[in-house]
C-alpha cells in the first residue's frame, strides 16, 4: 500500500523549495523528480504526493487568502516558510480530499510541523487549522463536538 504519509513529507520539502525560491513555477517538474527518486521513500503515494504539490502550486492565491483570514494575531510574511506550507497542504487537503476526515489531515500536519519546525509552531498551526476546518468541514466539526 502507498505510503501517503511519506508522499507529505516530499510534498512538504518540494513546496518548501519552490516557495524559498520565489515560487517559480519552472522549477516544480524537476522538484517532483528528485522527490521521487528519493530512495528513502520508496513507499510514498507517487499520484498523492503530485496531487498535493500541483495543488498549492496552482491554487496558491486562493489558499493564502483563505489562511490569512484565520491568521488573526500575525501576517502570513511572519509565517515561516515551512509553517505556511504544512497550514497550506493542510487547507488543500481539507477542500479536495473529503473523504479524509479533518482530524486525520490537522494530525498529519502537526506530525510534519513536529518534524521539520519543532514543538513551538504546532499551537499557532493547530489554531489555524482547527479555525479553518469550522470553516471548510462545518457539518464535519459539528459531529465531533
């Protein structure tokens, strides 16, 4: 079985680069490519891991507005890069994958967040997903209360 969980940590690195490097749309094919040939990840969703990345990629502007409407406290500039991207793959997840319950894509996010940022930022992400899924997943949210 594909490894979804390992086709969010190569979407993660890829966004990553693409948005230190200005978010040049040019460099996503050859990103992909090293993702996938990452021998440590053998086991990773190939299609799910794409899936994400041309996601964001494509849907960047509407993603970013939508989290900055949850981000009260700070603007998305203080947001560092990493953050922003696992609260972007996240918010993704949450629109095009319904049939991923919202508790499951918040823990994969906070699971990628302790990874790669550490304890401190999981509150901050936490917050905002956990606003953002009343927003996106209503009746979803309404159940588990």
């Amino acid at each position: 079985m594909a490894n979804r969980h390992q086709a969010r940590e190569s979407a993660l690195e890829t966004l990553y680069a693409w948005h230190s490097a200005q978010q040049d749309g040019g460099m996503i094919p050859g990103l992909l490519a090293s993702r996938l040939a990452h021998e440590d990840r053998g086991d990773q969703d190939a299609e799910y891991f794409r899936d994400i990345v041309h996601g964001v990629t494509e849907h960047v502007n509407e993603l970013d507005e939508l989290i900055s409407s949850a981000v009260r406290s700070r603007s998305l500039r203080s947001v560092a890069h990493i953050e922003h991207n696992v609260i972007r793959m996240a918010v993704w997840e949450m629109q095009n994958h319904l049939e991923i319950p919202y508790r499951v894509i918040i823990n994969e996010a906070l699971e990628l967040t302790r990874a790669y940022a550490g304890e401190a930022p999981r509150g901050f992400i936490n917050g905002v997903l956990d606003n953002l899924a009343r927003k996106l997943r209503p009746n979803e949210v309404k159940r588990r209360v």
